[in-house]
C-alpha cells in the first residue's frame, strides 16, 4: 500500500508555474505490488514526478513512468549491477537534467550508491566521502544548496538501521544533511521493519524511507 505524507515547503517560487501540490511518488527495494492494479494508481490522482531510489527492477521503474504518466529520475542502489541493468532497451531513461531542472525551479541532487558498479556493492565511507565531495561541492561552499536529496542509503543517525553494519546510514551523507539543511530527502535501502519510523525530522530536513512506495505532496506554506 503506498504511503502518503504531506509537508509545507517554505519557498511559494516553485508553485508559480505548476499545480499546487507538487505530487512525488517515490519507491525503492520492494515493488508495492498494489500499484499494479490501475484502480490503486487511478486513487492517487495526478503525479508530478516519479523517484526510484534504488533496487528495483529499470522495468518496474519504467511501468511506475509510463502508467502514471510521469517523468523519471532514479538512483541505482547497491543491488542494481548487472542483469536488465547491462541492456540499455530495458532502462528507462530519466528526465532531463537530474539536477535543477527537474523539477525546476526546485534543486534537486541525486547520490546512488557509492562507487565503481564494476566492483562488489560492499559499503565503503571513503566512497561516500568521495561521492558527497564530488556531487556536491559548490553546494557546500556557498547556498542556498539542493532542496531535495535523492539517495538510495540514508544519512548516519537518520531512518538507518544502527544495529546492521551494511544498513546503517553514510557519515558523509550526514555531513551534507548538517551542512546544506535540503527541505527534503527521500532514501530507500533501510527495512522497514528494522527501522524506528519510515520518516522523521532533523532540523529543516524531511527524511523518508520510500521502501515500497511514498506518495509525497509538497504544499505550499
């Protein structure tokens, strides 16, 4: 069953030019099955733009795309390498732009999983300090930065899964959190049912665990 949560945005800029809310309907790790039902899809009325935050199929991807009539943006998450992923017909292709134009004029960043897809998906903070460094810099010397974060794992101490090594949340992504303070960050990657709750608040920051699917409105304040 997709999920739904609302949140005031504190910028009005980015409803001058589109309908109010903006509707995001992220997932990520286990397909919710319930969306393939065209009923389900039909109830959740209009969708801005569809997220993948990692580990699932580029089909269920693509379906989530085309039946919702919505662009897509997508991270790859320590699962995807290899399989439909190697064969391009198969991969959806994004929207233009996975940074500010995506949903302009709101910025947007975007963090796969860290490192090499050739090399074995193990969890590595050097490559989460690399990622972070290199994606975003300028944001971190000067703001504003993004306003929303995509990511398949979460920041350390936020929607992670402490006790499992493998699941716990990125050091480094956390720095960012402190540093850039995004109004919102949607991330998969953390089981549900390990977790403490599938969203939570760090400062200015909105944080969701889209595992399955989220049905995010963003309102304005």
């Amino acid at each position: 069953m997709t999920r739904r949560l609302r949140i005031s945005w504190p910028d009005d800029h980015p409803f001058e030019r589109r309908p109010a809310p903006i509707r995001i309907l992220a997932a990520s790790d286990e397909a919710d099955r319930s969306l393939d039902d065209e009923r389900n899809r039909a109830s959740l009325g209009r969708v801005d733009l569809v997220v993948g935050c990692g580990d699932l199929s580029p089909e269920q991807i693509g379906f989530l795309g085309d039946a919702l009539g919505a662009p897509v943006i997508f991270v790859k998450g320590n699962h995807d390498r290899g399989g439909a992923w190697r064969n391009p017909a198969h991969v959806p292709t994004p929207a233009r732009g996975i940074d500010a134009r995506s949903l302009a004029p709101i910025p947007l960043l975007a963090l796969p999983w860290p490192g090499r897809e050739a090399d074995a998906a193990r969890r590595s903070e050097s490559q989460g300090w690399a990622q972070v460094l290199l994606a975003a810099g300028p944001w971190l010397l000067r703001r504003p930065g993004p306003s929303i974060v995509v990511s398949h794992a979460p920041p350390l101490g936020a929607n992670d899964n402490p006790a499992d090594p493998y699941h716990r949340g990125f050091a480094a992504y956390r720095f960012l959190l402190d540093r850039v303070r995004p109004q919102l960050w949607l991330h998969g990657h953390a089981a549900l049912a390990e977790a403490s709750s599938w969203h939570c608040r760090e400062g200015a920051t909105t944080l969701v665990n889209v595992t399955g699917s989220v049905l995010v409105e963003i309102e304005p304040r």
